[in-house]
C-alpha cells in the first residue's frame, strides 16, 4: 500500500514502525529533522532519545534531511532510492552524515 500523504506518515505510520522496534532508540540515540519542501512544507523532528518521539516542530537536531514532499514520498515507498537522492541533489544532508546513514533502519 503506497503512502500518500507525509503527515498521515509522520502521525501514523512513523510512530507505529517506531513502537515495533524500541531498540532503535537505544541504537541511534540522536534527534533528526526532516524539513519538507512542496506543496507540504513542514518540518518534523524524530526525537530518538526520548523513545523515538515524533512531532511537527522546527526544533535543533544532530542531523536535519531536506528534501522535496514528493521525492520523500517516493523514497518511503521504494520509488526512488535515499542514497541516488541524496547523489542527485534531491536530498540534502545537514550535520551528522554517520546518522543520515541509518535513515533505512526506521524509514524503509
């Protein structure tokens, strides 16, 4: 079932992927941003050292991905590859690049 909507995404969908794996918290222990850009813009924070927290917010993170709504939308849904995005300029990375490495591990 393809995704639609980013903030069905981060509302829903994140949060449910998050609860099933609560190791990951542990594991990645930093703060991301996601900072949309579109017809959505928006900024979300995912707060992995308070449980793996997610919230609209425009908060200070260790890694911050900025990226158009519909080319996140298509990464989420296997469409378009992170890393060929990121190579293409369609993804942009800001801080901690070790931590944008482990975006597959909760988005995918």
């Amino acid at each position: 079932m393809a995704i639609e909507n980013i903030r069905e995404y981060f509302e829903s969908i994140l949060p449910g992927k998050l609860s099933e794996k609560p190791d990951l918290s542990e594991k990645i222990n930093a703060t991301y941003k996601f900072a949309i850009t579109g017809d959505e813009s928006t900024n979300w924070v995912v707060d992995f050292t308070a449980g793996g927290a997610v919230s609209e917010a425009d908060g200070d993170a260790a890694c911050t991905i900025t990226v158009n709504g519909s080319d996140f939308l298509d990464i989420i849904n296997g469409k378009l590859n992170g890393q060929m995005a990121f190579m293409t300029g369609k993804l942009k990375v800001a801080g901690d690049m070790g931590l944008a490495m482990k975006l597959g591990s909760f988005l995918g």
